[in-house]
C-alpha cells in the first residue's frame, strides 16, 4: 500500500470539543497509509499570509499524532511548530470553516496541483453555488435562479417562497415571503416591499427563489456522504416559532435514516459531484407537500457530525471516512 504525506487546513478559533477534526486526525495519524501528518491553522498569526495568499508564503503546522486532542486555549497549534512547503503534499485535507473566499481555493489549485485535496477547490466554488441544484430540478421543489424583481414577481405568483443567497451559508440571508390572506379567494404577497431588500443581491449574483414548503418544520434532514456511500444522517428541527432549521441558529438535531428518495437522490447527484472533486459531502433534505423528501442544500466545505454520527449509528463511521480517503488518494494521486 502506497503512503502519503498529508496536511490538514483548519481554522481553530471556530472549534468545540465536538468537531470532527480532532477525532478523525488521531485516527489518521496511526493509519498504515498515512507517512506523516501536518494540519496548519488559520487562526495563527504566522499563517496570515498563507491564507490571504497560499502561493507566496510558507506554512506554520504542528505534527499530528494519535493523542491529538481539542483544548481550549488552542495552544497545541504553537507547540513544536514546522515551516513547511504546502505543495510538498500528496494529501490535503480542507477542513476549513467558511468563509473561504474564491480566491484562496483558486490559489490553493493552482499551488498544489500534483496533490489531491479534498474537496477539490474548483469542485468546491462550482458545487457549494446554490444553483448547482439547477443541474437536479426533479429532485428539488420548483426552483429558479432569480437576477431580476421581475423574476421574483414571475416565481412567486400564486404561492409563498424563499431567496436564498447563492453563496452564503448555514441558513444566512434567507428570506421568506409569505402572503397575506385578503379574503377567502384573494391573497397579497405585497412583493413590491420586499424589493428595496432583495435588489442589491440581485444586482450581484441573484437569488436562487424556492417554493416555500408548509412541512419544514417535519425537520430539515442532513445526510454525510463519502465517496458516494451514505454513513449517517440526522434530522435538524427548527426552534419553536421559527421555520429555520440549522443547529447554529436554535435548531435541534436527532439520529434519522435515509428514505428510498434519500439514497436515490445521492445516487443521483453523485456522479457529477465526483466529476469536479467532490468527495465528502452533506446532502440537505425537506419534506415536501405531498410527505416526499426534496433536495434543498449540497454542502461539500468541512461537512462535520462524525464523532456525533459514531455515536448515534455505533458504526466505525470515522475509520470508514479514512478508508475511503485513501482509496481515493490511490486512485488520484500521481506518484
């Protein structure tokens, strides 16, 4: 079996014992395939200028062995630092918190083209926009990219929706417009009021308009995905009185199973994930009107929950993670 020399990028200023980073390092560390294993932070003066511009500086890391642990001070990040090359890598690992600017991945590319990275950094910039959904308009509620208010007047005729920002995060700049009931047979969604709101963004990148769906609060399910193998899932459900469901903002997350449309809506959408690189991801679900699970979300930077889905599952789920890195590794990586 081949080894590799590997370099971890994180950020942690963002962590808590619960990040998945520290369970699957220590791991990684003592794999037969894994020859040496480096992770360099963001949040270290000394990286600043690695991670405004990864192609004119060197890189301050730390070894990572077996006992690799979160602490809270973050002091291990400057214990028995290294200066190091970044493209002297066959592996790297991004395990970076947004944001993370186009820029950098592009950078980081063109850096340490002859190492794998996973997730790919142009695969990244082209799958984390929200209208990479557009490529499965069968498997999401009605969708449309919106550049205009007339578009969103078009979208919105007749029924409630949501804008989402095509390249924010972790349910930010999210917008519902809801109608207001006149009569029995009339309804105003007073979309003129909303414009002052939406029209910078329109006049930028645009807004991906979705229909709103009534069951949202049924829960907004996550499903971990690695090299095409679903490993675990849990339903995220919104705090009361609100219809978002991200953890981050209030919501709860419970152990769940994957439905058939769930692992055929993986199926579907993995061979073009793997085409730009994509190897780790999470897939976001929602219950529709009619009780069918509906894409909503890909994310494919730093997807997190290992150490919670290990223990919700009982399932090796961070070996099997490191199993199928290397695999891809040997399958990508030219010697």
């Amino acid at each position: 079996m081949s080894t590799y020399k590997i370099l971890a990028l994180t950020d942690h200023r963002t962590h808590s014992k619960e990040n998945s980073l520290y369970a699957l390092l220590s791991q990684m560390a003592s794999h037969t395939a894994c020859s040496c294993l480096h992770v360099a932070t963001r949040g270290s003066a000394q990286n600043a200028s690695f991670f405004s511009s990864p192609h004119l500086s060197d890189l301050e890391v730390i070894q990572v062995t077996r006992d690799f642990r979160y602490e809270v001070t973050g002091s291990q990040y400057s214990r028995q630092a290294l200066k190091v090359k970044p493209h002297d890598y066959d592996i790297i690992l991004l395990r970076l918190p947004r944001p993370v600017s186009d820029a950098f991945l592009v950078a980081l590319h063109e850096l340490a083209s002859d190492a794998v990275i996973i997730n790919h950094p142009l695969g990244i910039i082209e799958c984390s926009n929200k209208s990479f959904l557009l490529n499965f308009p069968e498997l999401c509620p009605p969708i449309q990219l919106c550049k205009s208010a007339a578009e969103v007047v078009d979208f919105a005729q007749g029924r409630d929706i949501v804008l989402k920002p095509l390249r924010e995060y972790g349910g930010k700049g999210l917008l519902k417009i809801v109608g207001h009931v006149i009569s029995d047979d009339k309804t105003d969604w007073d979309l003129e009021s909303y414009l002052p709101r939406i029209e910078p963004e329109l006049e930028t990148s645009g807004y991906l308009a979705m229909k709103y769906l009534k069951n949202v609060t049924n829960g907004d399910k996550r499903i971990i995905v690695v090299n095409g193998d679903i490993l675990a899932a849990s339903n995220r459900l919104p705090p009361k009185g609100s219809w978002l469901c991200n953890v981050a903002m209030g919501g709860s997350s419970v152990p769940a199973e994957p439905t058939k449309q769930e692992i055929h809506i993986v199926d579907t959408i993995n061979p073009l994930l793997r085409e730009h690189g994509i190897l780790i991801y999470g897939v976001d679900t929602l219950e529709d009107d009619d009780g069918m699970r509906v894409l909503s979300e890909i994310n494919t930077l730093s997807v997190g929950g290992f150490p919670q889905a290990e223990r919700q599952t009982g399932r090796p789920i961070i070996a099997m993670t490191i199993n199928k890195i290397f695999e891809y590794a040997s399958h990508h990586h030219e010697p």
